[in-house]
C-alpha cells in the first residue's frame, strides 16, 4: 500500500519554512514536513489540542535526534 501523506495545514506552513531553513544542512523539506506532521498529531493525542509552539518545540526535537543518529553513523 502506498505511504499515505498528508497536506500540513496551512497555519503551520511558516513553521516548515522555519524549521526547514534551520535544518537545510541535515535534512531535506520533506522530512522536516512528515516531523512537523508527526509532532502535530502527536500533540493532538496527548494534549487534544496542537498549538503551532508546541507542534514546533516537539518537530526541532524530533529534527535535532534525527540529526545526531546521522551524525553517529557517519
């Protein structure tokens, strides 16, 4: 089945613009769209609700992991 993607909403397009300018050198738009996607959701089942700050702390978190696993296996 093929990987189902979703189209971020639009109050968190500034968000992947950021993050995406802040992690150019390790990670391309794309992932830095499926974190943000995934931070999101998350919040929203934790929390029940996915403010825009929150969704970013939890996506630079997941992006600066992600960055350091590529760096060790480098």
């Amino acid at each position: 089945m093929p990987e189902k993607t979703e189209t971020p909403h639009r109050e968190f397009a500034a968000l992947i613009d950021r993050l995406s300018t802040e992690f150019a050198e390790v990670h391309p738009r794309a992932t830095v769209t499926k974190c943000v996607d995934a931070a999101r959701h998350g919040a929203q089942d934790v929390t029940g609700r996915a403010t825009p700050d929150l969704v970013e702390r939890i996506a630079r978190q997941h992006l600066q992991v992600l960055a350091m696993a590529l760096a060790e296996r480098r």
